[in-house]
C-alpha cells in the first residue's frame, strides 16, 4: 500500500517509549474497568484508557503497528461481543432470573462489599461496556485516519461484515 | 411484554434482507398487539421514581402501529431498492436502529431516556441521509447534523432546567411536581427550549431549513421514513406528550404552536408549488402538512387533537406512499425533474395509480382519508372561534391540490417527451409495498366510519393528550 | 452568579455555530455548547462542600447521604459525553468526506443545495 | 469553592471566545481542548472524579481526532473576511436568548442547594442512601449508570455504535454499484 510519510509515526524515540507505556497503560484501563463499581472509574473510562493506548500505538508507529495489535474486524466484533455481552445479561434478568429487563439477578451478599466480585452484574456490564467503547472509538480513530491515505489507491476497503 | 421488543430492532447480525425484514415484520405485528394495552413497566423492577419506566398508553400504541407498518412498508420496498448501494447490511443496521429509536421514544416515560433514544434515531438518521456519499447527500446531512445537534444541546439544557427544579426525571413525577409548585420562569425556559429543539426536529417553520435537503437527498425508502414518521415520533409526539401530559396544556404555548402551525402551513404549502423537483415538492408538503397537525393540537379541544392525530397517522401513510413512489419513478427513469417527466402512467402503472391515491388523500378529496382529518381540524378551528385559522386552513388545502395536480400532470399523465428512454418496470416488491400502503390509505378513510368524532384507535389516543397531567 | 457564565458558554458555542464559515469550526462551536451544558448539569447537582458519592468502608449510609453530591447528573453527563464523542466522530466523518468532495472546509463553497 | 469555580468558568469562556474568533483551525482546536481540559478540573472540583476521567479521555481522543482531520489537509485556516452584517446580527440574535435566558434563571435555586437538600422524596436521596445495599457497589455514580439507570446506559451503547456504522458508512470507498446508463441526472442525457 502507498503511505504517505506522515503516516509512518513519529521517531524512534516516541516509538520506544510508546512501546515502554503501552503495557502500564493498558493494565491501568484494564483496573480502571474491573474496579468501577468500587472506585471512580468504570467501563466508559476504562474503554477510553483502552483505546487511548492502541491510538497511541497507532500514532506513534504509523497504521500498521496499531492495526498489528488489534485490527478492524477484531474491533467490530468486539463491539458486537460487548453490546451482546450487555444485552444477554439483560435478557437473562428477565428470562432466566424471573425478573424485569436488566434485573441485578446475581445476589450481592453483605460480607462480599468492597471487593472485586461484589455488586451482581454490574462488573460484568461493566466489561461490556468497556469492550464495546475501547473497540469502537479504536476504530472510529483507523477509519478517520485512513481514509485520507487509502483514497487514493483503489484498493477494495476492508469489509467488516461481522457486525 | 410486547412494548420490549423495539430492542430486539438492535439486530446486530443483519446480513440479510429476510432478517430485516423479518424482524420488522416482527415489530410489526407487536405494535398491533399493544392495542389497548396500557401497562407501565418498570426496568430492572425498581420502583417508579429510581428506575426508568416504559408507558404504553393508547396514544403511544397509535404512534407505534404507524411507526412499523410505515417502517415494514420502507423494509420490503428496500429490498430491491437499495440494491444500487454497496453495503447493504449497514444499511439494514442504520435502518433498524433509526426504527428502534423511534419505537424507544414513544415509549419512555422518562425525559433523560427519552432524550438519549432520540440521539439513537437521530444520528442513524444522520447516517442514512448521507449514505450515498455524493455531494448533495454530504451537504445535506452536514446542515442536518448540524442543526439537530443543535437541537439536542436545546433539549439537553431543557433536562437540566427541569432536573434542578423538579428534582427528578420521570414525566409522571415532573408532572405532578409541576402542578403543585406552578410554571416559574425557569420552567418557561425550560419549555420554550423544548418547543425550539422539538420544532427543529419536527421542521416547524421558523426551524425548518434542514428538511427540504435532507428528506431528499436521501434514499426513497429512508426518506419516506424521515418524512413519514421520524418528524412526528422525535417531534410532535413529544412536543404534544410534553405540552398536555407533562407540563398541562397552558393557553400561551398554544398560542405559540397555533402560530407557529399557520406560518408552517402558508410558507411549506407556497413553496411547494414552486419546486421542479419531485422529492423536494414532497418534503416542503411535509412542513405544510405538519402545520395542520400542529394547528389541531394547538387548538387544545378534544375535537381539535382528534383531528391532529388522524391527520398524523394519514400522513404518515400517504406522504411515505408518495416518497416511494418518487422513489420509483426515480428508479425507473433516473430523473425526477418534473420538467423532464411524463406519461410514465403507461410504463410504471402500479406508481401512477397508488400516487394518484396519495395526492388525492394528501390534497383532502372526500373519499379519501386526508379529506375527514382535514375536515375534523377545520371543524375544530370553527368550533374554537378562530375563523381566520379555518380559513387559511381550507385556502392551503386548495394549494395542496394545485401542486399535487402538477406532480400528477406533469409526471404520470403528460404525453412522454422523448428525452426519458430508458424505462424500467417497478420490481415487484416495491409494487408490493407502495399497494400495501395505498390499502392503508383506504383503510384509514374507512375509519370515520366508526364515528367522526372519535374514531377508532384515534379516540381513546386523544382522549390521553387532553385528560391532561398524567396521575402519578 | 455561576450558572450565568455556563449559560455565556453555551452562547459562545452557538454564537460560533451562527458565525462559522467552516466546517470544522462548526463543529468545535458545538463542542463548546456541550462543555456549557455538560459543566450546568454538574453545578445543579452540587451541594455545599460535598464530597464525591463513592463510598469509603467506614462511613454509613446515613453520614454519606447527608454529605456525598448527587450522584444523578453525575451518569447524566457521562451517557451523555459518550453520545457527543459518537455525533463527534459522525460529524468528522463527514467533514472529511465533505473535504474530499470540495477540496475545502469552506461551507460558502458548498451551495448545491438551494431554498 | 464558588470562587475557584468561576474563575475556572472565565478561564474556559477566554478559551471558547479564543476556538471561536481565530482564523487558524489549530488554535481553534487546541483552546477547545483546552476549555474540555479545565471542564474536567471544575469536574473533579465539584466532586465528580467520574466524569473528570472520562472527560480527559474524551477530550484526549477529540483532540487527536480533530488534529488528525485538520492537519495535512488545507492551509489549516479558515479565513475570509466575515460580513459585519452577519456578526452583528448574530450578536444581538445571541445577547437576546442569553438576556431572556437570565431572566429565566431569576428563580433556580442557589449553588450548592442540591436537589436532595430541596426535595424529600428525589430519588437521588434514594440512590445515596440505599444504593450500597440495593446494588453492592459502594461508587454510586456506576450504581446509578449500571443498575438503577442501565437503560439509558443500554441506548447510549447504541448510539456510540450507530455513530461508528455511520462513520463507516459514509467514510466506505465506493457508494454506490456500478452505475447504469441511467443513474445520474447527466448521464440520462
């Protein structure tokens, strides 16, 4: 594919230390999300850290090594795992739980507060969230972002028809 | 159960026409289900003021019926219509949520989740306006997105206003919160920018410059739905469900509204007769047309809004026959200059004789159905004592006729003139949709069998609005 | 008073909706609005010298709810930064695809579409 | 508090005033991030960590997609000279609805009055008291987003992915199938 020079990242000294980052960051997104419902945070903030970190990858080592790590289709089939993800636990509250549509169904018990698996399904929904919110500004930004290098080239898009 | 299945509409593996359209058929026949029904549900089971509640009354079951069968009649008539488009499960996908978001705004009962639903519809709506990536459908949608942003941020501070007031966002609640204490100035704030952002969404006059570029651009089937219902699910439903059910119907914001429906009725109606192009002439006969709806509510009589909500239902049906039908002849021809048009009642019959049907409806001949709600609002007006709107009422319906007669002349019964060869037949499902909905035409002019004052479905749905606030 | 300079906010960023002749700067004008409306919805929830509603293991229910800022906005402004970052990258989208039709962001030079 | 909070709010008005008025798109840009930037300071200010985290998240990608669609394509500027007309008129037009709009404002409760201070029976007083016990989590902003409220959380799922097929569908390389003879105005000569 012809790229054009800017798309090829920044220098090799931004690259290093966005590879260095990439790791803290993405386990701080990663707390961030599965410890929502204890501390502030949740799945919008913790989806956002998550996309934060492959726009940075991204950005600092030009399209490929972005998409290296998470391409297109994996971004919308995560959207679509994590809006199911939310909707399953909703149906199951109302179905399998007996009660309305996104019931809390699973007992959050006195001794469990505070900790990690606390709180019934909001965790859960929590990563859900998470999920679907990381995986599609990632790919909002790709898609943006490519669109000015790839218009030229008559190359057929990359179909994502696993929504 | 039934009023739950709009989320079913989030349909994510849409690859097919059969499962769209299944799951429209689907939603379809749920909405006819809900027929009177009136429940309150209340989501995840917390009670009414902690949770969020979905109401079903039986003007939400008359907005939903209209709101699917227009949609199930758009799906089908989709089917070989989109074929010239790449992608067309997106398309699918976009289109599913534009109908789910609608489905979810007729039914919240709570103003932020109501809010939040109409960002789903609209910004699938900005999507689909602009689906076919040329010049036109871009500009478009960009001053569409534009102003219905616009729009959102209004409502969004209306939420806020009447959240720091009332203390809580259930519509019931508010309600009642708002009887007891009275309409201070920060509530008057707060509904003259509801009236403003839920005007701009309707395309009431003074708000209306989107509309006549959006509703074209778009494709026939994703404008005869944006002309057809998204105007009255996102604007006059919520603006009447607001002004009646929420903050009691107040005489000064129905001076307003009466005001506001005359202008949209003259300006849409005048310049209607001045356009060459099909699908433009349409659209600025949806302002005129939403004038009438407008003027029936702002009269605040039970006569007045029965003929309002009659009027919205007919419209819905003929103004998205007639969208279809440009759409076909669009599809056939590949003009719809009306200049350049013509005798197209040989080659495309089915087209000619179902929009026959809807101009005749659209421009109130008597049998047909745009005639008794017309009537029913001119009667209503007369009723009320304001002579001046009656006329001007009867004077647009004259109007409408004129340029409903151009379209007819020009397009479907003038000798054909040489430059329009090339002329396919109507594939057959779009035939099928566009007769589906022609039948509903005639169904609706039926209804006034059942009582002129309050016919069916459309009685009990009135007599919600003017009840007046809803009891918590 | 403070809710008057959210409202001067929201009147900045419509004020750049009405004057703008760019695409883009329409866009950072509507941006603006949002700021406005999101910063209003956070000072109606405030309450004198509250604290944030997340709760430590030691206080009870009573100390907190008589202490903690309401929580209500609070969601309110997080749904609704999301949707505005969706419309956002709608509205880039747009003004991109807008660039490649026109070579230009310059809304004078898109006049098809008249009346 | 009230202090440090309007002073925050003129700092973010100098910002917006900037985005606004400057003729280059990578001012306007950056004072925008900016004015999102001290949003999120007011925000942590006034007790909502939540909100502060995802607006710095929020505003970091706005940024880099704004950069991304206004660096490398045009002279980044958008100048022109405006009509004085046009910005009078919007002058008044806007000094009218903020007129009106004070007015309005001259019966809100004052800062600091919380709903819940106000209104016995407002659901946030619920939320506070009973939301540990009723959900389990002890962040009752997550509470609120996740159980008491999820239906709204579920429609803002659905708008962030209509926002991202929409994004796809317009930015898709070719719109339409080949196009036959008769497809465009011109070509049906």
């Amino acid at each position: 594919m012809n790229r054009d020079p800017s798309d090829q990242g920044m220098g090799e000294i931004v690259r290093t230390v966005a590879r260095w980052l990439r790791g803290f960051i993405l386990a701080y997104g990663i707390y961030v999300v599965l410890h929502g419902h204890i501390t502030p945070g949740g799945g919008f903030e913790g989806g956002i850290v998550i996309a934060c970190v492959f726009i940075l990858l991204t950005l600092a080592g030009g399209q490929d090594l972005g998409l290296s790590f998470f391409s297109r289709r994996a971004a919308l089939s995560f959207i679509s795992v994590g809006g199911l993800l939310f909707l399953a636990l909703a149906w199951m509250g109302m179905w399998w739980a007996g009660g309305a549509f996104l019931q809390n169904f699973i007992g959050t018990s006195e001794e469990a507060r505070f900790s990690l698996f606390s709180a019934g399904t909001i965790p859960i929904l929590n990563i859900g969230l998470g999920l679907k919110v990381a995986s599609s500004l990632f790919l909002v930004f790709t898609v943006l972002a490519a669109f000015r290098i790839d218009a030229a080239s008559e190359k057929p898009e990359e179909e994502g028809s696993g929504s | 159960m039934a009023f739950l299945l709009p989320l079913l509409a989030r349909g994510r593996p849409v690859v097919s026409d059969c499962l769209a359209n299944g799951t429209l058929a689907g939603l379809t026949i749920m909405a006819f289900a809900t027929i009177g029904v009136e429940s309150l549900y209340h989501m995840g089971a917390w009670p009414t003021p902690i949770g969020i509640d979905l109401r079903l009354d039986p003007l939400a079951s008359l907005m939903l019926i209209a709101v699917n069968v227009v949609g199930l009649a758009a799906g089908i008539y989709s089917i070989d219509y989109m074929r010239r488009y790449t992608d067309k499960h997106r398309y699918y996908c976009l289109f599913l949520l534009l109908v789910a978001g609608m489905n979810g705004v007729i039914l919240a009962g709570d103003l932020f989740n109501l809010y939040v639903l109409m960002e789903i519809a609209a910004v699938a709506s900005y999507a689909l306006v602009a689906f076919g990536c040329e010049r036109d459908e871009l500009e478009a949608s960009f001053k569409y997105s534009v102003l219905g942003t616009l729009a959102s941020s209004f409502i969004l501070i209306g939420v806020a206003l009447v959240y720091g007031m009332a203390g809580t966002l259930n519509m019931a609640h508010i309600a009642s919160r708002v009887s007891e204490s009275g309409m201070g100035p920060s509530l008057h704030i707060a509904m003259a920018l509801f009236l403003c952002g839920f005007g701009l969404k309707a395309a009431l006059v003074p708000f209306h410059a989107w509309l006549p570029d959006a509703h074209p651009s778009a494709p026939a089937p994703v404008s005869a739905m944006l002309s057809g219902v998204l105007i009255k699910a996102i604007g006059i439903y919520v603006l009447a469900r607001l002004i009646y059910n929420v903050f009691g119907a107040g005489e000064g914001v129905l001076e307003v509204l009466r005001w506001l429906a005359v202008i949209s009725m003259v300006a849409g109606g005048l310049l209607a007769t001045g356009q060459t192009d099909m699908k433009r002439l349409f659209a600025y006969s949806s302002i005129s047309q939403v004038g009438y709806i407008v003027l029936g509510l702002g009269l605040g009589t039970t006569l007045g809004v029965v003929g309002a909500l009659y009027h919205l239902v007919n419209h819905s049906v003929f103004k998205s026959l007639l969208f279809l039908n440009a759409g076909t002849v669009e599809y056939a021809t590949g003009s719809r200059n009306l200049e350049q048009l013509g005798g197209l009642n040989r080659l495309i019959p089915v087209t000619g004789a179902t929009s026959l049907v809807a101009s005749m409806s659209i421009a109130g001949i008597p049998p047909f159905n745009g005639f008794w709600s017309k009537l029913i609002i001119i009667v209503a007006c007369v009723q009320g004592g304001s002579y001046g709107f009656a006329a001007v009422a009867v004077v647009m319906s004259v109007v409408t006729l004129a340029y409903q007669l151009k379209v007819q002349r020009h397009a479907f019964f003038a000798a054909q003139p040489p430059a329009s060869v090339a002329v396919h037949e109507e594939p057959r499902l779009m035939a099928t949709a566009m007769v589906a909905l022609a039948i509903g035409c005639m169904a609706l002019s039926m209804l006034v069998l059942a009582g002129l004052s309050s016919p069916f479905l459309v009685g009990p749905a009135a007599r919600t609005l003017v009840a007046g606030v809803f009891a918590s | 008073m403070i809710y008057s300079l959210c409202l001067l906010l929201i009147l900045v960023g419509l004020y750049g909706v009405a004057v703008s002749r760019n695409t883009l700067k329409i866009v950072i004008g509507l941006l603006i609005m949002e700021h406005g409306v999101h910063l209003l919805l956070i000072l109606i929830g405030y309450r004198t010298a509250g604290s944030p509603p997340i709760m430590d293991p030691g206080t009870t229910a009573t100390d907190f709810s008589g202490s903690a800022v309401d929580p209500l906005p609070q969601a309110l402004v997080l749904t609704s930064i999301v949707i505005g970052l969706g419309v956002l990258a709608l509205m880039a989208a747009l003004c991109v695809r807008l660039y490649e039709r026109y070579g230009t962001f310059d809304i004078r030079a898109m006049t098809r579409l008249r009346g | 508090m009230i202090e440090v909070i309007a002073i925050l709010a003129l700092f973010m008005l100098v910002g917006a005033i900037v985005a606004v008025e400057t003729s280059h798109l990578l001012f306007a840009v950056i004072s925008v991030g900016a004015v999102g930037f001290l949003a999120a300071i007011a925000f942590l200010l006034l007790g909502a960590p939540d909100v502060a985290i995802v607006q710095i998240g929020v505003e970091v990608i706005t940024l880099v997609i704004l950069i991304r669609a206004t660096i490398g394509r045009d002279a980044t500027s958008a100048v022109g000279q405006r009509k004085l007309v046009g910005t009078v008129t919007a002058v008044t037009f806007v000094a009218a609805i903020g007129l009106f709009g004070l007015q309005g404002l001259s019966d809100f409760p004052a800062f600091g009055m919380s709903v819940m201070d106000r209104i016995a029976d407002a659901p946030s007083n619920t939320y506070l008291q009973d939301g540990l016990a009723d959900t389990g989590a002890p962040n009752i902003v997550t509470a609120v987003l996740l159980d008491f409220r999820a239906y709204d959380t579920l429609g803002e799922a659905t708008v962030l992915f209509c926002a991202v097929l929409g994004t796809l569908a317009i930015l898709r390389r070719k719109a339409r199938v080949a196009p036959s003879p008769n497809e465009h105005k011109e070509d049906s000569e």
